[in-house]
C-alpha cells in the first residue's frame, strides 16, 4: 500500500504539470500569453523546483517520507487548485511557482519510502513502480484535461486535480506511523532526527563525494530533455506537423504509457539479474547501457512526417528514459543508503532543474530562430555521454554509507 500511494503520488505530480501543457493551448488564446509568457511561466516551476528538490530532499530524510510526502503533495496540489483562478500571466508564474516547490519533495520522498520499507534485493522493481506512476500521470492528463476542458471548461481542470491530491494526503495521513510488527517509532525515523549530522555538515560531506557529484552532473546534463519533452512537443505537433489538439490528446498519452511501463519493466529486469547473478554493478548498469542505446531514437523525430511514426520514436525514447531513470535512482539507494539517498536524489534533482532553468529559455530562441531539430539531436545523444561519464567515473556500484 505504500508503495502504491508513492505510484499515485509522482503520478499526481505528472498529472499536475502536464494538464498546463496541453490547456495553455486555450488559455494563451483567452488570456493572450504569447510563448515568451509560456517560457516564464515554465521557468517559474523550475526556479521552485530546484529550490525545493535539494531542501525537500535533506528534510525527507531528517523527518521520513510521512511527513514530507504529505507537506509536499498538499502544498502543490493546493497551488494546481488555485491555478482555476489565475487571471493573467503573473498570477500563473507565481502559482506555477509554488507548485514546484511543492513538487520538489514528490521524488525524494518516494524513494525515501523505498529505502525504508523495501529491502535491496527487490528496491529497483519497488521504485520502478514508485516513480512508474509518474508517467501513468501523464498518460491520462492529454485525454483527461481535453474531456475535462470541454465540460467544465480550463479552470475546472485544475479544480479538478488540485482536489484529488488533497484526498490523497488526507488517506495518506491515515496509514500507520510504522511498518506492521514495530512497536513505538521507527528505527528509521529515530535514526533520521537523531544519528544525522548537523544539516550543514551533511551538505558539505555529500558534495565533496565523487558518487554525488557524478549523479548530480548526470541530471545536470540529462533533464532539459525530460523538460523539453513535458513542454514543448504538444506545441512541436501542433505546429509543425499541424496535429489538432483534440489527437494530440488522443495520441500523446502512448509514450508516457511506454515510460511507465519501462519504469517497472527496468526495475524487475534489474532485480531479476542481480538474483541470478549478485553482482549489483552490472544488474543497474547492463539495463541503463542498453537505454542509452535506445534513447538515439529522438534524433530521428526530426525525418517524420507521421504522426504515427513520430508518436512511435517518442515512445521509444520515453521506455529508454524509463529503464535508464529506474536504475539510476535505485543505483543512488544502493550507494548512499538509508541516511542520504533522499538527500542525492534531491541535490541532482536540484541541479537538474537548475540545468533545466537555464536551458528552457534558449529552447524557445533555438525554436524560433533555427528549428526543433538541434533539441532532437541532443535528446538522442546524450545518453550515451552520460553513461560513458557513469561507468568511467563510478567503476563499481557498491554501498559507501549505510
């Protein structure tokens, strides 16, 4: 059950950013916020997000991922709620805002509950699933917000999946304090407010570690794709192949349905391997190698003509994002274990969305100016930059805390 609710939480937080994605189509029309007004609203969400992922990530896990899933899922989806209410284009950016430092906390916490609920052996199939909703969230918010914007209009939309969210936090507060058979607190969670260094000391320590900092230049280098994906391909189908809005909401649900699907399909492969072998280094690193390989289907986006056959390479470069970013996450547990996952997991996240930050702005003069295809190549290049970075830097995946 915990692991289900993390599933419906990143699927909440997907869910969440995506459903602006597709309604900014009307909203731009009514509210007439031109796409430089879109790349300051999208900038807003990641200047909060990267506030909050490296923050969110070290109090997760000082408190445990009770307390901090719940603070974070209230707050971005009281955020989502009142976006139904936004009038212009400042009132967005600040909404969007807060969202992202809400959203901050959504995968530190997850993987947190996985570490502390799940042991090693089965944890890269218990975070595929976790992090797997991610993407179901965004498989039903193209379709969703469509159904929705046509019966109860754009703003609905938000009403709508701001107040699921608040009924998820408020079954989530419900769940027991600790696992079945503890008595009194948790270890775990003694252990998080009391054998922790100093806050500042654990900041120091983690980035003056090699593992941290390689992990940290891998999201650097890798999230503006993710990014450029959620933000700009319903707008690169609309108009450059002239895709109506009501089959972009009937089609790009198929590659966020492969990329959760590859979430869990990487984290069961990885733990089958690591089963029949023991060798934890080359269970995570076979199935991210062989992703990198898959992800060079973005550069062929750029000769299509179908949409079938573009909604087909997306699909193939999302399942490969899904196996790479299973592994990854779980290679991250593996290492730093209980007392500092979080913690990495929010510092890379941080320099992800700060990397993310910096780029979106020159995605829409690179669009502008040239075309979408320089975006393309670099979605399908690095990857493979990435993992030869991984496997040089970090020769073997073993645990250096506890």
């Amino acid at each position: 059950m915990v692991i289900l609710m993390c599933a419906l939480a990143t699927g909440l937080s997907f869910l969440d950013r995506q459903v602006l994605s597709i309604s900014i189509l009307k909203i731009k029309r009514e509210l007439s916020i031109n796409d430089t007004g879109y790349g300051i609203i999208n900038t807003s969400f990641l200047v909060g997000y990267a506030i909050m992922f490296t923050l969110g990530g070290i109090l997760i896990d000082r408190f445990g991922s009770r307390k901090g899933l719940a603070f974070s899922v209230a707050l971005w989806s009281a955020a989502t709620f009142m976006h139904g209410l936004a009038d212009n284009l400042y009132e967005f950016a600040l909404l969007r805002f807060i969202l992202g430092v809400g959203e901050g906390g959504a995968f530190p916490g997850v993987i947190k509950a996985v570490v502390e609920w799940v042991p090693r052996k089965n944890r890269a199939l218990a975070n595929g699933l976790a992090i797997g909703g991610s993407a179901f969230g965004a498989v039903i918010a193209p379709p969703l917000t469509v159904a929705l914007m046509d019966s109860v209009g754009w703003r609905g939309v938000f009403f709508v999946v701001g107040g699921a969210g608040i009924i998820w936090t408020l079954i989530w507060l419900s769940f027991p304090k600790v696992k079945p058979g503890n008595s009194g607190t948790n270890k775990e969670s003694r252990n998080n407010r009391t054998d922790m260094p100093p806050l500042r000391n654990q900041l120091l320590n983690l980035l003056k570690s090699k593992e941290a900092g390689i992990f940290i230049l891998i999201r650097f280098l890798l999230d503006p794709i993710i990014y450029f994906y959620m933000f700009w391909i319903p707008k690169f189908l609309n108009e450059t192949r002239g895709v109506s809005l009501e089959i972009i909401g009937n089609l790009f649900w198929i590659p966020y349905l492969a990329l959760g699907v590859s979430n869990i399909f990487g984290g069961f492969v990885s733990d089958i391997v690591l089963k029949k072998t023991g060798d934890l280094n080359f269970s995570r690193k076979t199935v991210m190698g062989f992703a990198a390989l898959l992800t060079a289907a973005a550069i062929f986006v750029r000769y299509a003509d179908s949409v079938g056959v573009i909604i087909l390479l997306l699909s193939l470069a999302f399942f490969a994002h899904g196996l790479w970013i299973t592994n990854y996450i779980t290679s991250i547990g593996d290492i730093f274990g209980k007392n500092s996952s979080s913690s990495v997991v929010g510092l890379s996240g941080t320099a992800g969305a700060l990397s993310s930050l910096i780029v979106n702005p020159f995605m829409g003069v690179i669009i502008c100016r040239f075309s979408y295809n320089p975006l393309w190549i670099y979605a399908g290049v690095m990857y493979s930059v990435a993992f030869i970075i991984f496997t040089s830097a970090i020769p073997s995946i073993k645990s250096i805390h506890n």
